[in-house]
C-alpha cells in the first residue's frame, strides 16, 4: 500500500495540482489586496467616499452603523457591498487565468501541433493514365 501511495503521489498531474493549489492561494491574498486596496478605494472615492464592504441591508430591524456591529449583535444581514467585492475578485482571477492560459496554450502550439501532412504524389500524366488503362484490360484478358 505504501508504494501504491507513492507512486501515487509522484504522479505528474498530483504534483501539477499541489503546485497549481499553492499558487492560487497566494494569488488569492493578492487579489484581495488589489481589489480592496487599489480598485475600490477609488471607485468609492468617485462615488462620494463610499466603502462598498460596509453595504449591507439590516434584515433584524435593530439599529445598527456597521455590518461588523450587525454581525457581532447576531442580526442577520444581507451584505451585498462584499458580495460585490467578491464578484470583482472573481473577474480580476478569471482574467488573469484567462490570460495565463492564453499565454501557456501560446507556447505550446508550436510543440503539440501534429506534423503537417506528407504531400500527395502528384497527377499522373495522360501518358500513364493510358497505359494504366491497356494494362488494365490486358490482365482482365
């Protein structure tokens, strides 16, 4: 069982996620800084100074200025500003997958592509058409 997990272990495509997992976790911490940090304190600066992760709809009825005070008080609230941060996190990813795989599907086309095929032979000549045809008759003879 030991080697079976082994080799199980050592095969490229686990390996290839391993990789490919701890790469989009610090992707993510990235992201999360771009989109909080240099996207939407702009886009809220354009709107008058708003803080789009402190929109929420208070579904308790309480009074309450924070979506951390909702929270924290047990109200339930529908925070729609981080689900807004969440959809442009979710955009700037696929994005930069999109490219990513672009770039990857880039470099390999000139190493995948199968060889250009052989060229056909070329026409035979009326002469050869010909005399395929007397040879033709002369063996159904």
């Amino acid at each position: 069982m030991l080697q079976e997990f082994k080799a199980f272990i050592l095969r490229g495509n686990v390996v290839d996620l391993a990789v490919g997992i701890i790469i989009g976790a610090a992707f993510t911490a990235i992201v999360t800084s771009l989109v909080e940090d240099v996207i939407m304190p702009p886009i809220g600066l354009v709107l008058g100074g708003i803080d789009f992760s402190n929109f929420f709809l208070n579904l308790s009825g309480e009074p309450v200025t924070t979506i951390e005070a909702a929270k924290k008080a047990g109200h339930p609230v529908l925070a729609y500003g981080l689900f807004a941060n969440a959809v442009i996190k979710f955009l700037i990813v696929s994005l930069a997958v999109f490219l990513l795989v672009k770039g990857v599907n880039k470099l390999h086309r000139g190493r995948n592509e199968a060889p250009p095929p052989p060229p056909s032979p070329p026409e035979p000549s009326a002469e050869e058409r010909l005399l395929t045809e007397i040879r033709d008759i002369l063996k159904s003879r």
